[in-house]
C-alpha cells in the first residue's frame, strides 16, 4: 500500500496545528484534519490580565499614587466597562486566530482538511474524513478535549457554563454578579480569582483537601490564602449533590450547604476528544479519560501516536506542545524518543503565579531518603525589587539532593513564569544548585530571590560542625601566619 503522507494529524486543538507546523519543518507530508478550535485559553489570559490591571489601580494609593475627579466625591473607584473589555478581548482572539489560520498552514504545505472523521482497518489503516481515504505512514491524535460533567442531581436541568463555552457565552450588557465553581483544576482558580477582581461574589467548592491536590501543600496554602484575600470564598473537602433551580436563580447543594448563585461554571477536569474516530476498530485502547500510551506517546496500535490532554492530565499548552515534538521525532523516524517530564515546568496563572517544575518535597522524600532531600525556602518579602515594586507576597521553593542536585521546585510569586524556566533550565541541563547561588543576577531585579534559595543550599554545607571546624582552623592559622 502506497501512503499519502508522512504523517496524519487528527486536530481540533492548538496543539494540532503546532504539531503540523513543526511536521513540514521537518519537511515531512502532512494532512491535518480538524473541525474547530477552542480559544477559550486565549480569552481567559486576556481577561485575566485586565483583572491584574484594575488591581494594582487599585494599589495605587499604597505607593502615594492618587487618583482624582471633577465631581466632590473624594474616592476614585476603579471600574471596567464590561462591553468594551468583552471587546478588547475579542480582537486579541482574533489577532492569535489569524496567526494560526488555516491559510497560513496551507501556505507552510499542510493539507489542511475540515470534518469529522474514523479510522479504519480494512482493508489497510487509513482515516476516513468527508468520504477521502487518508492513508499515512502514521498517525498523530491531537484531537483534544472537552470538559468532563460530574454527575450531579439536577445539574443537566439546572444549566451551568463549563471551560469551553464561559466566554463565549458572556456577551451580555453586564456579568452575572454570583458565581459558584466547581472543581478545582488550575483553570478553575484563575477564572474564580479573575471574576473575583472583577467585583463578582464566587464561591469554589473543591472536593478534595486542597485547592489543587498535585501541588506542594506549602504552595496551595498560601494561593488559597490570596484567593480568599481576594474575596474568593474557599470551601475544600466539600462535594456538590444537588442542583436545583427557583425561580430566576440557580441553587446548589455542597454538603450541609445550600448556595444561591446567578450562574454555575463546571471545571472538574478534561474528557479527550474519542468518541467518533472509532478507536476501538484499530486497537487502540483508552482508560477512564486517558488513552493508553507507552513512554514513546505511541498508543496500543504502534502506527498511532498522542499528545496533549487527549492522553490526560491538566491542560498545558507547553507540556502538550513538548509531548507533540517527542511524539512527532518518533512517528517520522524511529520510536527511540522516550518523554521525560522531569524538568518541563507548569503554571498556574493566579496572581501571584504559581509555577512549579520536577518533584515536590513530599516526592522527593519518598524516592529519597530524607536525610538526603534538603528543602530550600526564601520569601519574596526578602527580595529588594520586591519591595520596591509592592509584590512581598511570595515563596521560591528549592528541592535539592546534598550533593546540590536540584530535585524540583516551586515559585509562587510575581514572575514566577520567569524563574521556573530557569530553574528548569537549570535542571535540565544537570547544573548544580551552587551555580544558581552564584548566578549574579541584574540588581534589583526578581532573580534575586532565586539566588537567595540557593544560597541556601551553602548556607546547609556550612552549617556541619566538619566544615566550621575546618573553616576556623584555616581562618586561624591565616590570621597568625600574616603576623
């Protein structure tokens, strides 16, 4: 059987079209089949942006700054008019859309092919889309994902808003003013902070003990402390029962609590995008939300491979975007790529951002023995940009081996996005934790705090009673040997 192409692509997601963009970098033939993309992604990052601005308006007066008006009234009050902020919005998602058109794959040599479309065995594997047999080499799943709906009583009925639709569906005159969330995903925090600042009640009901439960417990503490700083209200170890809704407001049951609210926003987790490419057929197999992959992203049938959150786990856009190169150089070339996700680091985009990179401290003390794993800490208060720019809420967070090898770490802070790809950097590349204590960075600047958690690390060394009994004894002998 003669092949089409290198490579199919079934996309749907901004992962796809990454993938068949760095696939004809590669000079391979590629056919991307995809119905539409979700910028949802895109619209939150804006608005989130927005909320930050209005904030630190807000702050202002902290700094001496103050605002002033022509009526008699002696307060200024920072306000968004909705309708012009829903505009603004809009026309950065239509810049990053046109960027990533269709036209522009075309133009870069992607076959790019709209439908729905299965896989199919016989007589040969191929994908069928729009009545065309598309036969490649390989395959490449990059469908994406739709969010996952818990079954709750009365929910369907009721009505809620989920990741996928909640801008979209926001192009009233005005915000619903009362909101509930539930579930807690790194999304899930950002839009309940983000509504927050803008003047609406929220509610964030989680079912778990933390606020998100893969991060390290430190970390979480202090993000749940600014959410409800910011006047989020935080219920954890709390499940919802019941939806309900009378009359023109909507109700729902989280344990002994029975909450009113305008609108209901669903952000429990993500459900990949399967159903219809008829997986079973060609044997590939999937488990709860996650299709079944090896260390190669390839999945039970070799020929296909996956990437991003149709194989499961939080929705990243640069995880995804990594596991599509690894899945990529094994699908064209030879399957000898393993994915390591040891030192790709991840963001939760609150205010201040959360980052983190490699294990946390509970992990590392059970792959570890704990007298080997050090824990390096070092506050933002302690850092002089911080200072001067107002930003003291923060923690940078060192895991590190004895020997200075860097385990992982964790930064919630202002340009916390920044200092974990350092960090990560750092990790990747095997260098020792004694090199970021020596970084020198720019001063003042946000990497000063880094440079102190490092420092740290030194600071451990020193403290071994072998060390300052050697140091004293050197600094001694110099002292008498200079007279």
């Amino acid at each position: 059987m003669t092949t089409d192409y290198d490579v199919v692509i079934i996309g749907g997601s901004l992962t796809g079209r990454y993938a068949a963009l760095a696939a004809t970098q590669l000079h391979a033939t590629v056919a991307l089949v995809e119905s539409q993309v979700n910028y949802g992604f895109i619209h939150h990052q804006t608005m989130s942006e927005i909320s930050k601005l209005t904030q630190g308006l807000s702050d202002a007066v902290n700094f001496g700054i103050h605002a002033t008006q022509a009526n008699t009234s002696d307060k200024c009050q920072i306000s968004i008019a909705w309708q012009e902020t829903m505009q603004y919005t809009h026309g950065i998602v239509s810049n990053i859309q046109e960027q990533n058109s269709p036209a522009i794959l075309a133009a870069q040599g992607v076959d790019v092919i709209f439908g729905k479309g299965q896989f199919q065995s016989s007589p040969h594997l191929a994908f069928t889309v729009n009545n065309r047999l598309l036969r490649g080499r390989t395959y490449l799943l990059a469908s994406g994902s739709h969010p996952a709906i818990p079954e709750i009583n009365g929910l369907q009925t009721t009505g809620y808003l989920t990741l996928s639709n909640i801008w979209q569906s926001l192009k009233k005159s005005t915000l619903p003013k009362n909101w509930v969330i539930i579930g807690g995903v790194p999304q899930s925090i950002e839009i309940a902070q983000t509504l927050a600042r803008l003047s609406c009640s929220v509610t964030l009901v989680v079912k778990h003990s933390s606020i998100l439960p893969y991060i390290d417990p430190e970390i979480a503490q202090l993000l749940q402390a600014q959410l409800e700083v910011d006047g989020v209200r935080v219920l954890t170890q709390t499940p919802v029962t019941q939806a309900m809704r009378i009359e023109d407001k909507k109700w729902i049951q989280a344990a002994d609590k029975a909450i009113e609210t305008d609108e209901i926003l669903v952000a429990i987790g993500q459900q990949p995008n399967i159903e219809s490419l008829n997986l079973a057929a060609v044997g590939v197999k999937w488990q709860r939300r996650r299709l079944v992959v090896n260390d190669k992203l390839q999945t039970t049938n070799r020929r296909i491979y996956a990437c991003g959150d149709v194989i499961g786990g939080y929705d990243f856009g640069n995880v995804a975007n990594y596991e599509a190169k690894i899945a990529l150089n094994n699908a064209l070339f030879f399957p000898r790529f393993p994915v390591n996700y040891q030192c790709i680091p991840w963001a939760v985009f609150s205010d201040p951002i959360l980052a983190q990179v490699g294990l946390t401290e509970a992990q590392a003390k059970r792959r570890f023995s704990r007298n080997e794993v050090l824990v390096l800490r070092q506050y933002y208060k302690s850092a002089t940009f911080a200072q001067i720019r107002g930003d003291t809420t923060g923690i940078c967070k060192l895991i590190v081996l004895r020997n200075g090898e860097i385990l992982g770490a964790a930064v919630l802070g202002t340009e916390a996005r920044e200092l974990i790809n350092l960090i990560a950097l750092a990790m990747s590349q095997k260098i020792p934790v004694k090199h970021l204590a020596n970084l020198s960075a720019v001063y003042p600047s946000y990497s000063e705090i880094l440079e102190q958690t490092a420092q740290e690390w030194s600071n451990h060394r020193l403290s071994n009673n072998a060390i300052q009994d050697f140091l004293e004894g050197f600094f001694h002998f110099r002292r008498n040997w200079n007279l």
